[in-house]
C-alpha cells in the first residue's frame, strides 16, 4: 500500500466515524513515517469515499493467519525431507572416520 493510499484510507475512516480527517488525525493513525508535505496535499484533494477503507488487495486476517499456518506447515515438511535426506549422508561420514581411526592404527 502506498502512503497516498493509507493518507486516503485513514482519511475516509475518520470521517466514517464522524471525525473531519485533520493533518494532526491522520497522522496519529499512519502505520509508516509519511512527510507532512504529501500529508497535507493528499488532504487538500481527498474526496470523501466511505467504501474505500481498504486498499483493493488487502487480504482479509483469517485468510492471512491461515497463509502463515500453511507456511509453517510446509516448512515443517521441508525440515523433515531435509532431515531424512542427511540421515544416510550422516551415517556414511560415520562409517568413513571409524574406518580412518582403524587405519591410523
């Protein structure tokens, strides 16, 4: 999302809450550092929206928390293929010292 678009978001949600969207309100409610310059030109030309207090792709929590899951889980998955594809690598390496200990002797 874009600093105008979250100048305008916040915009339309304070006037959605009956709040007349000032530099100092908008600001207080800004995720990210935005100069005060484009602060104050996107509210010179901000137009009341009230649907628009989301930016069009914006995924919705319970679709997020469950990407997160399927992340973990797919992560997981990978720790164990990962883990069963050194076991025998491991294992050699093993055999490989013992047999040059033996041969040290």
């Amino acid at each position: 999302m874009t600093n105008i678009e979250e100048i305008i978001i916040t915009a339309n949600i304070l006037a959605n809450q009956g709040k007349k969207p000032s530099v100092a309100l908008v600001k207080a409610k800004l995720t990210q550092n935005v100069p005060l310059p484009l602060i104050i030109s996107t509210l010179k030309t901000w137009q009341h929206q009230s649907d628009y207090i989301a930016p069009k792709s914006a995924k919705p929590a319970e679709q997020k928390v469950a990407e997160v899951a399927l992340d973990e889980n797919i992560k997981q998955q990978i720790d164990q293929a990962v883990a069963l594809a050194i076991k025998p690598l491991a294992e050699e390496i093993e055999q490989l010292k013992q047999q040059i200990t033996l041969l040290k002797k």
